[in-house]
C-alpha cells in the first residue's frame, strides 16, 4: 500500500462567478522512503495539490475525490482527528520558507511549539529536541534561541527543515524549498535533503519549477499542466526518454554545462487561463506536434513504451 | 532590552522636548500684539498700570532674560507657567491641574475602552473577512467613525438625559458630591461620564478595528500562518498566538499615541455635556484669549504626548524583536 495516495483529486475555487479548477482530475501516490518530484509551471496546480494533502486548502475551494494517508481519507476526518494529523504524519516546508516562521517568536519556540502540541514532551525537553534538529540540519545549536531575521536566508531554509522534521513524520511537503535562494545554498541545502532523506528514510513530496533541481533528489517525477498530470515515471526514464511532448519540451529548458547553449528551447506560448481551457488536450496550443484529435478529444493517463504513464494521444492507445 | 535603544529614544523625546519649549516660548511673542492688551482694554487702562502689568508680566527684560526666566519657572516644581488671564490671579498651573483630574477619568478610562473594543471588534471581523458578520459590522463602524462627535453627543444627550431623563445632562458630578457615601460619589461620578465616555467610544472604536481588522486579513494570508495551521494548531491558536499578535504591532503605537492626547481632553464631547476637563477648560481659554493659559495648555499636551510615545516605542521594542 502506497503511503499517500490521490485518487481522482479535484480542487475548485469559487470565483466572483462559477469556479477555478485549479487540479483537475489527479490520481498519484507516494511510496514510502522516496522522493516524488511534481513539476510544472507556475500556475499549473502542484502547491494546490500539496495543501490539499494537509488539508489546509482556503475555505473557498471545493476538494472532490479522495486523499488517503496510510490507507485513512484524509478529506473526511473530524477535525480533532485531521490536526492531530498534521505535522505528526505529514509536515510541510512552505513555498517562500523565509516566512516560514512567525517573525515576533523565536525560531526555537516556533519548534517547541510543534513538539509540545503533539506529543507530551516537557518544555526542556521539547528545547533539547530543537537544539539536536538544529545540529541535524546544520545550525549552530545556539542559535536556537535566535529570531527569525536574526538567521540568513539559506539558514531560515535549513530552520524551516528542522521543524518539519521535528516531529519525525512519514512524510515531507517541500513546497519550491530552494526557489529564493542563490545558487551556491541552493546547492547545499539540496544535498542536505539529500542526505537527510537516505539516513531518516522519510518520504518526500517534493514541488519545483526547475526541474534541474529534481535531477538531483528524485526517485520519481510527475509532471503537472494546467491542473492535469500530464506525465508520471520514475526519475531516470523521464529525464532520459520523456514520453509527454510537455515533459520533452521541459527537458529542453534545462541549459546544461556541457552542452551548447543553443540547445536550450524555451516553450513557446503561455499556459491557459483555467477558467477557459482549450479542448481536447490543454497543451495543444503549445504542442509542435499537435495534430487533429488533440483539439478534440481530452488524452487519457496510459503507459507509455519507455515505462512511465502519459497523458498524449501520440503515446499508446 | 536593549539599552542603547532605550537611550536613543530617551534622547530623541529630550531633544523633542527642548524643541516644544522652544516653540512654547517664541509663539506667543512672534504673535501681534502685547499680551497687556489683551488682559485688559488698553483704552480703559491707564497707562500707569499698563507699565506695571507689563512689569508684572517681566516683558520689559531682554528677550534672552525672559527666556532664562522662563526656563527656570518651566524646570520649577510645581512648573511656574504665568497667570491666568479668566483665573486671575490663580497660577495657570493650578487651574490645569483642577480640571485635569476629571478629564483623565473621564478621556482615559473612554481612550482605553475605545481601544480594547475596537481591537476585540477588529480580531473577530478581520479573522471571519468576507463573512455577514464582517460586512454588517464593518459598514456599521464605518457610519459611527464618519459621525461626528459633538452630533452624536447630542443625540445621546438627549435621549438619555432629557427624553428618557436616564442620565444627568452636565457637570461631572453632582453639587454635594462630598456629602455622600463613598459608594454613591463613585456612582455618581460614573452616571455623569457615562454618557460623554459612549460618546467618545462609540465615535472614535473604528478607528482601532478597521486598522486591526485589515492589518489582521493580510497577516492572515502569510506563510508562517500556513505553517501554523499545518501543524495543528487550532483556528484560535493560529488566530491569537500568531496572527493577532503581529496584526497588535501597528496598533500598540496608536494606542500610544492616543494615551498622549488624553490629556489634551475631547473638547467637543466636554462642551456639549459641560464636563469640567481640559477640553473645556481649553474651550473656555479659547473665548477669554487666555493666552498664558492656552500656552500651558498645550505645554502639558506636549509632554504628555513625549512621553506616552517615548513608553510606546520601548513597549513596542519588547514585542518586535526586529526593532533594534
């Protein structure tokens, strides 16, 4: 059994009038001990995705379909039961984690905080808990009592780590978690995912933008559009042979060092505006191999020849 | 706390402070006129007399003695502002001190329920934005802030003290005041400022519930509240630990602010319930052109409000720890 498992997820807003579909139609899962990449464009539906797994969607979508953790429905727990849930299972790094933490507590508190609501350690305890995440994640365990503008960006990243990770869950949102940050920490703070996911054997979900990113951490890549899932498969193959014109195009905004700039393809075109998608397939308007069926008939998720699952009318049946 | 901070701000309130006396000094002596004139009709003074109240008043000094002069009363305890014009001969001091009392009963006690209702008002608007409730009492602070004060004092004074005759229509107590039990003088005392203080909390707790209420819908929409509820924390906790408190920050300087000007009375409200505070007082300087009066007036205001906003800057440095 999967450790998370999407089953036909939809998220609507309510607009002024009629709704949004922000994710449409969305089946995935999250094995225990991997990293699941979900990439996409801004816009495209992936952070929806995660806050709907904790359940801290606004109060103006409307969820469909079924989210399971560890075999229970997420979407239908009590509330006592459904906070109870988060963090202790499923904890979350912020998309922006710079404002992760409350700016008028100290970060060490922000942590303590966590711990004690969750589990009946007492206040030195929960402290000694902050200060060994702290060490964990690379801080200097002082620093712990310190407030969160008194950290650099690159040690707020680590900080916020640290208390997702505090209390020990299956499973890990990180939300865009090295966006803001320059290159160099980026780099740094990949590795320490890196490690910290092969030595705690904990799951990652694990939504960016950049896929180059994803090369480094992922066991697994699902790639979203326009609130679709487009392409899912493990790492490799969808960096070697990407079935999805989308992935392929993707694949193609990578610059690679090695390779001549000229390589590198920008997709032409913007995404669609979500309350009036084309039809047939949503990338059609962008797609360079778009043919006649794909303004008509919406593609199905099938596998395609190189092991992974497509959403194309040019991949399987 | 950081005590160079608390040095700096002590420093910046001096500085203000040595501005304000400045200020109070040159006003009235750059102004037309020479305050003689004004204590009484030079056509019915003889000119003798005028000497010796221009004597009295030490104008024929030097400008820089008069200063001297007037900085050594200023530093006096209790401080020497001259003398009142309307109150003669009793010292300006002493008249402010009279009517202060009332006056930080009554603005004081009216300044700190304006304050704790608007920003309970504002957490429960702001924390349900969009909600009936939010829109029904968001348009109803809207229409009592654009009311203006002495017109709702009006209205309240007539219904409740003439029409329903539920409150006493003036004065801050009653004539034998004295001669009463102890607990009637305090419920005397609170029927007559009970309608003055309405007056003044209903026109004025908007001012503090729309800030709170909208700085508390964009502290809402950060990350660290995301978190928050993330990890578990109940809607109250996320709404009074996290969110509420950061949406206080704004409000802590106008509440100080506002504690400053408290002794500066609420001059419409006083006269239309013919309360004895400052603002009458000042009302009353205003008609007599009692200018040494006024002067001490505004002198009290203006330590008053150096000081609440001194006070303010060092509480507010104790809750944001970015304040440095």
């Amino acid at each position: 059994m999967p450790l998370l498992e999407l089953k036909n997820l939809s998220v609507a807003y309510r607009l002024q009038k009629g709704y949004l579909m922000a994710v449409d139609q969305v089946s995935m899962e999250v094995n225990e001990g991997e990293v699941l990449g979900i990439a996409g464009e801004s816009g495209c539906g992936k952070s929806t995705v995660a806050l709907s797994v904790l359940r801290i969607l606004p109060k103006s979508a409307r969820v469909t379909g079924a989210v399971a953790f560890g075999g229970e429905d997420v979407l239908t727990m009590g509330d006592e039961r459904v906070r109870a849930y988060r963090w202790k299972h499923v904890a979350l790094v912020p998309q922006g984690s710079m404002n992760a933490f409350d700016p008028v507590i100290s970060v060490g508190a922000q942590i303590v905080e966590a711990i004690r609501l969750h589990e009946s350690a007492g206040k030195e305890e929960a402290w000694r808990r902050a200060r060994e995440l702290f060490g964990l994640v690379g801080i200097p365990k002082e620093r712990v009592t310190n407030y969160p503008h008194e950290l650099s960006g690159g040690m707020k990243q680590r900080a916020a780590i640290a208390m997702a990770l505090s209390l020990s869950p299956k499973l890990v949102i990180l939300d865009e978690p090295t966006t803001a940050l320059d290159v160099v920490v980026q780099k740094q703070i990949l590795s320490l995912l890196a490690r910290l996911q092969r030595e705690l054997g904990v799951s990652f979900m694990f939504i960016t933008h950049d896929l180059s990113v994803l090369a480094e951490v992922a066991t697994r890549v699902a790639v979203m559009y326009a609130g679709k899932l487009v392409e899912v498969g493990p790492a490799d193959v969808m960096f070697r042979s990407p079935s999805h014109p989308y992935t392929q195009a993707l694949m193609r905004a990578i610059p690679n060092v090695h390779g001549d700039i000229s390589q590198v393809k920008s997709i032409l075109g913007t995404p669609p505006d979500l309350t009036s998608l084309p039809k047939g397939c949503r990338f059609s308007p962008r797609c360079p191999h778009s043919f006649g069926r794909c303004t008509v008939e919406e593609p199905r998720l099938l596998p395609s020849t190189t092991g992974s699952m497509a959403a194309c009318h040019l991949v399987g049946g | 706390m950081n005590r160079g901070y608390v040095l700096r701000r002590g420093f910046y309130a001096f500085i203000t402070f040595l501005i304000v006396l400045v200020l109070n000094f040159a006003i009235p002596r750059v102004m037309p006129g020479s305050p003689v004139q004004y204590f009484a009709n030079p056509r019915i003074l003889p000119s003798l007399e005028a000497k010796l109240l221009t004597e009295r008043f030490g104008l024929d000094k030097p400008i820089w003695t008069q200063f001297l002069l007037y900085l050594v009363g200023v530093f006096h305890w209790p401080p020497d502002l001259g003398v009142s014009y309307t109150f003669y001969p009793a010292p300006v001091w002493t008249v402010i001190m009279t009517y202060l009392p009332w006056t930080l009963l009554l603005v004081g006690t009216a300044t700190v329920a304006t304050a704790v209702i608007g920003i309970v008002i504002g957490i429960l608007i702001g924390s349900k934005q969009g909600s009936k409730t939010d829109t029904v009492v968001t348009s109803a602070s809207l229409f009592l802030w654009t009311m203006p004060f002495f017109w709702l004092g009006t209205i309240l004074l007539w219904l409740f003290s003439i029409y329903f005759h539920v409150f006493p229509a003036g004065g801050a107590a009653s004539p034998f005041l004295s001669k009463m039990p102890l607990l009637d003088q305090i419920g005397n005392i609170a029927e007559h400022a009970f309608l003055p203080g309405l007056t003044l909390t209903l026109a004025a707790f908007a001012g503090y519930s729309l800030m709170m209420r909208n700085t508390l819908v964009e502290e809402l929409t950060q990350d660290y509240v995301t978190v928050a509820v993330a990890k578990g924390l109940s809607h109250r906790a996320v709404l009074f630990k996290h969110a509420a408190r950061n949406a206080m920050l704004p409000m802590i300087t106008l509440i100080g602010l506002n504690l400053g000007y408290v002794v500066s009375g609420a001059l419409l409200v006083e006269v239309v319930f013919s309360y004895p505070g400052v603002g009458y007082l000042t009302y009353q300087a205003v008609l007599a052109h009692d200018y040494p009066l006024l002067q001490g007036l505004f002198f009290v205001l203006s330590m008053a409000v150096i000081i609440a906003n001194f006070f303010a800057d060092i509480i507010y440095s104790l809750v944001d720890p970015r304040v440095k």
